[in-house]
C-alpha cells in the first residue's frame, strides 16, 4: 500500500525542508521550546507541516526540573523514533521503598500485569536532557528553535491568529498565522492572553534539593523516608550517588545551601539509623504545590498544551508526561486538518480527550501528594501498620502495587466517551474502543505479528487493521456484487486510494496466508479480538477508534472519525 512519508513529492507539504530560503511560510507557530513545544514541533515537522517554534528564554535550559518519564510516555515517544535515543541516558527505576526509624517498611515492586507495556518501569533523566534529545530530531526534521523571541500579545481571528513578537534586539514583529499553540508553562501569556484562567488550589510548599549521598540505597527505587514530623523523597538520577531530595516540611533556607546540607544529612540519617554523608546542593528550588487546570484547551485556531492548561503536584511526576501526551494528542490531528486529509470537526476531540484526562491527573496528583506528605497524626502509626499488614498478605501487596502503578504510568489512560470512539463492543478481555493497542515486551519480541504491529505504530498515519472473511467458495466480483458486498482486497484498495496519505492499510495474514501482519499461529488475531471479516481502526498515537465487521462500514467508519473529508467524499460516492 501507499506510503506518502516515502516520497516527499507525493504532497507539497511532505518531508523535511531542505532549503530554509525557499521554506513556505510556517502553518504553525509554537510558544515554547520546553519538552511540550518540541513534541508539538516534531510530530508536525515529521507530517511535512511548515513550523515556527518560539521561546522567550535566551538559550536551552540548563537547571534541573522534570525527571521521570513514565510508561506511556515511553510509548510515545517511541513511536516518535526517540525513545532508543533517550533509554541509555536514563535510570530505570521499578520499586518504591519507604524507610523510618532505621527501618525498611517495605519495598514495592512494579505491577503492570493488567496494564501490557514494552516499558514496564520508570525512566530517570533530566529533562535537560530530554529537551535535548527532543531538539535534536526536531532540528533534523528542519525546526530550529528562535530563542529570546517572546509572544506578547495575541489576537484570536476567525481563520488565523495575529500575533505580536519581540527578539532579543528589541524589534517587534507582527504577523498572522493560521494556527498557534501555547506551550509556554504554567505563566503562559497566550493563555493569559486568551483570557483563560487555572482553576483549582495551591496546598503545601515543598523544596527540591539535587545532591549526592554517600549511601548505600538501591538506585532502582524511588524512597520515602518519614522524619516525624513530615517525609523526604529520595529520586535516583543516573549518574551514580546522585539524588533529588523532596522536602515537604522544612522549606526554609533555599539561598544558604550550607544550611540545606546539613538539615538533609541529620533528617537522612535519622530517617534511615545510620549517618549519610550529604554533598553541597547543585539545584534548590522552593514552591507551591499546585493542582490547577483551565476549563478548556482550545480557543478557535490557539490551543494550550502542558503547564500552560494544567499544573500538578510533582509528588508522581506528572507535569512533563501529561504535556508531551498533550502535544502528541493534538498534532496529529492539527496535522491532518492541515494537509486536508480530515475535516475540522476532528480539532473538537482534542478538548473533549484531553480536559477529562487532566481532571484525572489531578485526582491522582492529590491522592499522590497525600501519601508523599504524610502529614495527619495518625500517619506514622498508620504506616507502620499498614506496611507490615502488606508484608504478610502478598496478594494484597501486589493489588497495592497495581493500583500505585496506574495512578503515574499513564497506561491507564483511555478515550472511550471521545468524539473519536465509535462504541462497538469488544469480545471480553480484548481491546476496547478508545484503549491502547500494545503488548508487553516479551509479546514484541516474540511473536512476529506483534513485533509487526508495534513497528506500525511509528507510522504517522491512521492504520485501518483487516482480516478476510471466511468464505465456503472463492469469491470473485461477480458474485460478491450479486450479494451487495464489496470484497476484502477491494474495498481495502479502495481506502488506500481515498485516503493513502492519512491512513496505512494492513491485513492480517491468515494461517499460512498472505497478508501484511503474519500471524501464524493466531496470537495477534486472537489477543486483538479480531474474527474472520473483522477490523480495527487505530488512530496515530496508538488508541483504538472502532472495531467493525465487513469491508462495506470501512469509509463509513473512516468518516465517522471526520477523516473523510469533502473531495475524497465526492469520489466516495
């Protein structure tokens, strides 16, 4: 079938840009080169949309913030084509172990049996060098980032938006551009300028410190230590001895990294019976934990991705993960839109996804701030007790576990009331409309429809997942015609001439048969709960949209999704 990203010339927008002087002008303009605005930018870039990416910093951020990068956004990232880049500059962290009074309470393990990943743990690595890695595809897609280029005003338009920038010289710029996405943090101008507001509370004041102890703690756990009164959280970085302290009581002291020092070490060593040796603090921080978001993410042709719409407590790492899957949700749709390849109904599902996933996030964020925090009175007796019950009782332990897990992974994350989803049943235990296609990593490994099939997800476009219907007699034209069907191979060749540039048109080999995906032993066909004559449809990032039976509902479903758009309807009908 078709590949558009092949052949740069099949579409005008397509591919990288090799000549900046002949470069048209850009359908995008992003505020904010932090890791949101990158995403943005790549996943546009690799689309063959022209972009413009802005930042009002002078140059790439050089102290440390985020850390973790979190299952799902494992996920994404590698179907971006990043994630090999990223794993070997990161830790992977798979426990939690809490610690008080010169006791281990207990170490949890990681449980993502309900929830099937090739990333089945936490990745520890600045986001310096995330962001790094994100500019450096972004640049070899043909993006540079603009630094010192600063938004300060916005004008919303029917078709466009007008835009006022300052560079570094002090020169202002005014232009129009047909869209623009506020990636620009939790003090966004274009939210402000949008008249937007963060709706929620600000709870407790917390105080990072990056440090290095002499200790003997596993790297690969995070720990909690309780200091009665109040707790530390101890997140490993990969380079060896190095930590970031979490200090949810004593905040005081962040210009005097000598007094920070010296209370880490007393509250460290009392935590754990034994004396830590603490080093100078590279990075202090003081703030506020937040738990804020706006109501809704788009304002005709601007939309706000990131801490720009939402702001978490960092007590489960939430605030880089939500907004790379944000800029990742948005653009392959803004994409389409762009290229023609679907109708602008299909931007209406992006606040309808992402606003409730947000709410979520914040739900999680509190439960997780509470347990970090540990701040009623009852909480040391309750820890102590609650832990050693855990310890006797591992089938409770591991639901624990479970649960833990899908408050921060993001796996569990799903789009089943979407504008996207239509609401076809599921057999039991399959994958559901509006549910992630993935597999574990053994899967991926193994078994080669599998393996096939996560390589597919890295294609930008929509996969349209087909298996032939089980037929007595071979049928030909003629009499799938007289039966008012169309045949398998025909409508699946028909799709690709709609919509070859939009979506990626693959069957299911039957046992011994052809097809794109082998399955010869009816794993895939079986775990994706696909019978004879059965498809899926799975968007971009990798969620499913529909499951059907027949080849006569696939235009039917295509354009339920808004991806049908007018001329390719015409030649439809």
């Amino acid at each position: 079938m078709a590949d558009p990203m092949a052949d740069p010339t099949a579409d005008p927008m397509a591919g990288p840009l090799a000549d900046p002087l002949a470069a048209p002008a850009p359908a995008v303009l992003i505020a904010g080169a932090g890791p949101v605005g990158l995403t943005a930018a790549h996943e546009l870039a690799r689309r063959g949309v022209p972009v413009r990416l802005i930042d009002a910093a002078p140059g790439p951020a050089t102290s440390s913030r985020a850390l973790a990068v979190h299952a799902r956004t494992m996920e994404v990232l590698d179907q971006m084509g990043v994630v090999d880049r990223l794993l070997p500059l990161g830790r992977r962290v798979t426990h939690f172990t809490m610690h008080r009074r010169g006791r281990t309470l207990i170490r949890f393990d990681t449980n993502y049996r309900s929830l099937p990943t090739r990333y089945p743990f936490s990745l520890m690595v600045d986001q310096v060098v995330t962001e790094q890695v994100l500019r450096e595809r972004t640049a070899g897609l043909g993006v540079s980032v603009e630094w010192g280029v600063e938004l300060t005003a916005l004008h919303p338009e029917a078709d466009a938006a007008l835009v006022t920038l300052r560079h570094p010289d002090g020169r202002t710029e005014e232009t129009r551009v047909p869209w623009l996405i506020g990636a620009d943090g939790g003090r966004s101008t274009v939210r402000r300028q949008l008249g937007m507001r963060l709706i929620g509370d600000s709870t407790q004041v917390w105080l990072n410190a990056d440090v290095t102890l002499d200790t003997d703690l596993p790297p690969d756990s995070n720990h909690l230590l309780h200091t009665d009164p109040g707790t530390l959280l101890l997140v490993p970085f990969p380079e060896p001895g190095k930590w970031r302290v979490v200090d949810t009581v004593d905040t005081d002291g962040a210009d005097d990294s000598e007094l920070v020092r010296r209370r880490l070490a007393h509250k460290i060593g009392r935590a754990l019976g034994r004396p830590v040796e603490v080093g100078t603090p590279t990075w202090l921080s003081v703030f506020t934990v937040q738990q804020r978001q706006i109501t809704r993410m788009r304002e005709g042709r601007c939309f706000l991705a990131g801490d720009a719409a939402h702001v978490h407590s960092p007590a489960s790492g939430q605030g880089m993960n939500s907004g790379i899957q944000d800029a990742y949700n948005l653009a392959w749709k803004l994409a389409d839109v762009i290229r023609g390849h679907a109708g602008p109904g299909l931007l209406d599902s992006y606040d309808a996804e992402r606003v409730p996933t947000g709410a979520v996030l914040l739900r999680s964020t509190r439960t997780a701030t509470a347990l970090v925090s540990l701040r009623t009175a009852l909480a040391p007796a309750l820890l102590t007790v609650g832990t050693a019950a855990l310890r006797r009782i591992p089938p409770l332990r591991r639901k624990v576990e479970g649960r833990m897990i899908r408050g921060f992974c993001g796996l569990a994350l799903a789009y089943p009331d979407s504008p996207l989803t239509r609401p076809d049943p599921a057999p039991a235990g399959r994958i559901a409309p509006g549910d992630r296609v993935a597999c574990d990593g053994r899967t991926a490994a193994g078994h080669p429809g599998w393996s096939a099939l996560c390589a597919e997800l890295a294609d930008p476009r929509w996969t349209l997942l087909a298996t032939p219907a089980a037929e007595a007699t071979p049928a030909t034209p003629a009499t799938a015609a007289a039966a008012g069907r169309t045949g398998h191979r025909e409508a699946l060749a028909r799709v690709d001439q709609l919509l070859g540039a939009a979506v990626s048109v693959r069957a299911v080999a039957d046992p011994g048969g052809q097809g794109d995906l082998p399955d010869p032993d009816g794993t895939l066909r079986r775990e994706l709960g696909l019978a004879p004559g059965d498809f899926l449809l799975i968007r971009p990032d990798g969620h499913l949209a529909a499951r059907g039976r027949g080849p006569d509902r696939y235009l039917d479903v295509l354009r339920a999704c808004a991806l049908l758009p007018e001329r390719a309807a015409h030649a439809h009908h």
